[in-house]
C-alpha cells in the first residue's frame, strides 16, 4: 500500500513544482549598468581606456492600476 502511494504521490509533487516555477519564472527581467567609482569620485577606467561598469539584471514589477478608496461620509 505505501509503494502504491508513493507512485501516486511522487508524480503529484513534481507537477505542482513544474507549475510553480513557471508561474514564478514569467517576470520581465532588464539588464541595468552604471559607472564603477572609486573613493576620489572619479569613474575607474580599464587598461583599454574605457570607463568600468557594473551590470546587473533586475526584475520590473508591473504598476497596478485600480480604483480610487470612496470617502466615507
């Protein structure tokens, strides 16, 4: 009876953990990128001359739009 369950419950698990990565995965992602500093303020530049930079990629949730809360009188 316990293999039985397991053979039932196993498949179950794995469809619902498919589900949810995908339903997560969905965001739009962008790629951001700003000048790397040092402590003087001046940008860092590499040995080729071109300025430094530090990019990092990071979600973009979104705006919901609703209705505005009715006053109560």
């Amino acid at each position: 009876m316990k293999n039985l369950a397991w053979k039932l419950l196993l498949p179950l698990l794995v469809c619902l953990s498919v589900v949810s990565t995908t339903a997560y995965a969905e965001a739009e992602t962008k790629k951001v990128c700003h000048d790397k500093v040092g402590k003087d303020s001046k940008p860092i530049t590499g040995k080729d001359g071109k300025v430094v930079q530090e990019c990092k990629t990071i979600k973009v949730h979104k705006k919901l739009e609703g209705t505005e809360v009715p006053v109560k009188k």
